[in-house]
C-alpha cells in the first residue's frame, strides 16, 4: 500500500486548510486510517482516525485538541480520505502523515497500529 498526502503550505491564524491522502495498491486489507503530526522538536502523534467495516463510510476519533476543528472523510470510491481543517492555529503547525493498516481499538491512535504511512505533507500557520 502507497500513501501520497497533497494539501500542505502556509496558511494565516484562523484559515482552513484541506489535506488529502491518496492510497494506491492491494488496499482492501485496510480498515482504518489515521492522521498525525510531528511538530519541529516533538514526537509524532494521533489527532484523528477513521475505521470502517465492509461498505461503511466509517466513524470518526479525534482527539480534544482538534475535535470541533478537524473533520476526516472518506471517499472509498477513489481510495482517499481528506483531513478538513478549520480555525487553524499556530500550534497546529506540524508535518502532516497520513497511515493506513488494521489496528484494533487499543491501537487506533498509535503509530504501532499502522503499517503503511506517507511521506508527509508541511502545514504552517502564520500567527
């Protein structure tokens, strides 16, 4: 499975920002995938993941620091999923990484619960 994110840049305090994430290859083992960041300095981390069964567009996690800001969908038609961002702050600053794999619950919002990730993608939002 390969992962491509696009959407990234330079985006002002309070602007929304769309990412997207592409998978190609055997993907129909998959049944979740998640967003992360690593800001400069700091580890990578969960903010958001989304796992489906069978046809299901899937359900949702995010964690507190970007829930009612951050929406993840998925289009399985085409094999993505897009991370919505709106009200952007500087401390959303970061490399965005997009993966994909089967974790279970205990794992969704880990690194270890994934096998594929992308090359990720630079957002930066000016204060």
């Amino acid at each position: 499975v390969h992962l491509v994110e696009s959407g990234g840049g330079l985006v002002q305090t309070g602007r929304p920002l769309t990412l997207s994430c592409a998978a190609s290859g055997t993907t129909s083992g998959i049944h979740a995938m998640g967003w992360f960041r690593q800001a400069s300095g700091s580890v990578c981390v969960s903010f958001g993941s989304i796992r489906w069964t069978g046809g299901s567009t899937g359900k949702t996690y995010y964690t507190d620091s970007v829930k009612g800001r951050f929406s993840i969908s998925r289009c399985k038609a085409k094999s993505t999923i897009s991370l919505q961002m709106i009200a952007l702050k500087p401390e959303d600053t970061a490399v965005y990484y997009c993966a994909a794999g089967r974790p279970i619950q205990s794992t969704i919002a880990t690194t270890g619960g994934y096998a594929y990730w992308g090359q990720g993608t630079q957002v930066t939002v000016s204060s």
